[in-house]
C-alpha cells in the first residue's frame, strides 16, 4: 500500500516534467520560428529600402520624361509656327542654315609622331579596346565630337584619367603649349594637386560685398527660365522674374548671354591663377565648356519636387572636369547647400572600401544585389544608407555667405539640397579638355561675340584657344 501511495504522488509529478519539457520543446521551436521571422523581416525591410530607392529614380525619370516632353512640344510648335511663314524658298534657307560651328579639324594623322605616341599611352594605361581603337585612327581628332563622345562608350570611369591624359598630348601637340598666366606657379600646382586627391578645394573669396550686390541686381533685373539649365527648361519660349511668378517653379536659370554681360563673374571664370590651376590638373590648356547662373527656389517660396541634383551622383560631361562655384547669396544648411563627398571620385579608393564593407557583417546586407560597377558608373545615385558605409566622415557641406568660391571636379559624388528655409544663386563656370557642345537647336544660344571677352579679360592666343567654342574670335 506503501507502494502504491508514492506511485500515486509521484505520476503528478511524472506530468509536469513531461508537460515542462513539452514547454521547452515549443519554446524552442517558438525561439526558431521567431529567429527566421526576424531575419525575414530584416530582408524585407533591406528590400522595402532597395524598392524606395528604385521607386524615387523612377519618379525622377518620370518626371525627367515630361519634362522633356514638354520641352519637345515647346520646340516643335514654335517650328511649325515659324515655318508656316516661310516661303518654300525660305524653308530651303533655314535648312542650310542649321547652327554649326566652323571648326578647323586636325587628324592625328596630320601630326608626326602623333600617332606613335597615343599608343604608347594607351599601352601604359591598359585603356579598354573600344577606346584605344579610336584613339589610334589615323583619322581621329578632338574637334570630331561624336567620335569624341564614343571615347567613353566603355562606362568604365577609372579608365577616363588614362583617356584624359591622351587628349591633353594631343591638346599640347596639335593646339596650343600652355603657358603660366599668373604669377603664383607654386600655388596654382597646389590647388591642382589638391583637387586631383580630394576632388575639392575652397577658395578665398574675391568678391567684396558691393560687388556682390551688384551682381544680384544685375540678374534681378533680367527673366529666368523655368529650369535647371536653358536646354532643358520647360515653355522655352516664356521667361519669368524672380519675385513675378518665376517661383512657380523650383528652379530659374539664366541664358549664358545674360550672363557673360553679368559684372565681375568673366574676371572670376578667367582669373589667371583660376587658369593656371586648370591647366596643371588637366595637363594642358582648359576650354570653358559650361557657363551657368540659376537660382533654386525654397519650398517657402512655391512648390518643390525631387529631381536629380537632389541625389548624389556623378557628371560625365568628359574625361576630366574643372568646375568653379561662387555663391550668389547666402547659404546656409536649409538653403540649397552643396553637398560633396571628398575623394568619391578616386576608384581605387572606391575599390578598396566596397571590399572591405561588402563583407562586413555589419554592412554585408545592405549591399547584397550591388556589385562594384555600381558605384563605378556615370551619374548613378548613391543611396544615403551606403554612402555611410562607403564613405565615412567624407561629406562636405558647402555653406558660406554671399561670395563663397570652391573647386569640384564634377566625377566626385555630389548633390544640391533642396532649399526650405531660402532661395539660392548660384554661379558656376565648367572647364573640361574639350567640347562636344550641342550645334543643334538644343544648344542654349549662338556663340558670343569675342569682343565681349576682349574687352574685359584678353584676346591672346591660349584665350581663344580656350573659349573658341563658346566666342566667336572671327571679327575681332
């Protein structure tokens, strides 16, 4: 009886230890189940940030597509109104009278030893096989600008320091030997230098607080055009003062003819020291390709809306970009600051951080789905949460007053924050090795007279070297 007494008491107990370990079972497996429902959560959440990513670039193209549509339907019914008051004999001389530049052609043919050279250069810099084939065409030349443009069909960007350097012998050779302007040698190689390695630099303002103003009343008193740059400006044919509806819309630009008759900002573009510096980055003499005034307007002024300077990413105007910036107004974080991340544009510098980070565990996931080539290319955007792993403590932030100039060289990632709190103004001249500049009706104006140059900067040869795209030198 003894017996069964403690049968009795114990079979409880039998049961809860088999209940308890039944407990432990499912809240193990609950354990695992809640582990994989993490991990599931944590790639949904990665591809819900690859999606936001991939949904805002298509809502810019979108946006870049009506826009251009609407550029395209400006043009083609001032073309249709302009031809109805043509006679047929008239419509014959608008045909042959398309804007096109007469430009002397030299082949690298034309030039003794030329040719001999361009490939040992291709050779010592392993440039890809569609490159060097048309760098080593008897028949190729710089001022054949389709054939120019096919150079970086390739996409590789860290290939275009080798493509750069065998434009700037075929630039010394065939054009015009660059000569010193200034009388500072020593620190316009330091400021190259500086830009070839950081891919900025921040100057000392020249600009005093009279002649700022001045400037700024000067292009107040001038229309805009509702874009970014004149080409691409919706209703092309209507243009807007600032105060007087031109915040309707995000962005107002000027024509580069209001701004080469702007005081002061020709003096600054062509600031011998500015020159100097250029050409020690570009190993031969710059040509201004780009000059460009535009305002962006703060969401307190009209409506905003995202577009591509708002991201980071890269130009690819050409092999080797020079870019000069003064800021028109104040600006300040909140005011359409630039923002540029130093040394993005060094790729064996890109090379080595994706390796490293892409195998981190702390960084392994976000990067799943991105390869190298990724952060490589062209004007491909650079989500925020991968420039930090990228990137680290690399973000400059361009804020000063009125009169603040810097140096970029356009291949760094960078990008323009959209203003909220204050409009901007903002100056910019491009230097690059050459010119592919639009002959078309889509190009932003006739090229200016040289005398405007003349007068107030100088007529020399290196100048019109420089500016014989964008002056006309022929009359003067």
């Amino acid at each position: 009886m003894e017996v069964l007494k403690i049968l009795g008491s114990a079979i409880p107990c039998l049961r809860f230890m088999e209940r308890d370990s039944d407990l432990k079972r499912e809240t193990a497996e609950l354990a695992a189940e809640l582990e994989r429902c993490r991990a599931a959560l944590d790639g949904y959440k990665n591809d819900l940030q690859k999606l936001s990513a991939a949904l805002d670039l298509t809502t810019q193209e979108r946006d870049g597509y009506k826009n251009a549509y609407e550029v395209v339907c400006t043009d083609l019914s001032s073309t249709q109104q302009a031809l109805t008051e043509l006679q047929p004999d008239g419509i014959a001389i608008v045909k042959e009278a398309a804007l096109k530049d007469s430009v002397e052609v030299r082949r690298v043919q034309d030039t003794e030893g030329l040719l001999q050279k361009l490939e040992e250069i291709v050779s010592r810099e392993n440039l890809p096989d569609s490159t060097a084939k048309i760098l080593l065409d008897p028949q190729f030349s710089i001022e054949d600008r389709s054939r120019y443009r096919s150079l970086f069909a390739d996409r590789r960007l860290e290939k275009w320091s080798g493509i750069a350097r065998a434009v700037a012998h075929i630039v010394n050779t065939q054009n015009v030997e660059y000569s010193a302007r200034s009388d500072s040698p020593d620190k316009a190689e330091a400021i190259a230098n500086e830009l070839e390695h950081q891919g900025l630099v921040r100057l000392a303002p020249a600009l005093s607080a009279d002649q700022i103003a001045e400037i700024q009343q000067y292009f107040l008193d001038r229309p805009v055009l509702n874009g970014h740059i004149p080409t691409t400006a919706r209703h092309r044919t209507l243009r807007r003062y600032v105060g007087h509806t031109a915040e309707d819309y995000p962005i107002g630009c000027y024509p580069v003819c209001d701004i080469v008759n702007a005081p002061y900002l020709l003096e600054l573009a062509f600031d011998p020291l500015i020159l100097d510096a250029a050409a020690k980055y570009f190993g031969c003499a710059p040509r201004i390709t780009f000059l460009q005034t535009w305002w962006n307007f703060s969401s307190e002024d009209g409506p905003s809306y995202s577009y591509g300077q708002n991201r980071f990413h890269r130009d690819e105007s050409d092999a080797k970009m020079f870019w000069l910036y003064v800021y028109l107004t104040d600006v300040e974080v909140g005011c359409g600051e630039h923002r540029i991340i130093r040394q993005s544009g060094n790729f064996d510098e890109v090379r080595s951080n994706y390796e490293r980070v892409s195998t981190d565990p702390q960084w392994s996931k976000e990067f799943e789905g991105y390869k190298l080539e990724d952060f490589y290319g062209p004007s491909h955007s650079l989500p925020e949460n991968l420039k930090l792993a990228l990137f680290p403590s690399k973000e400059e932030i361009m804020t000063g007053p009125a009169g603040t100039m810097f140096l970029s060289r356009g291949i760094d990632y960078h990008k323009v924050s959209l203003p909220s709190t204050q409009r901007r103004m903002i100056f910019a001249a491009r230097f690059c090795l050459n010119d592919f500049l639009d002959t078309e009706t889509n190009r932003d104006g006739d090229r200016m007279p040289g005398s405007i140059l003349a007068r107030r900067v100088g007529s020399d040869e290196q100048l019109r070297y420089m500016t014989k795209t964008r002056f006309d030198w022929k009359n003067c």
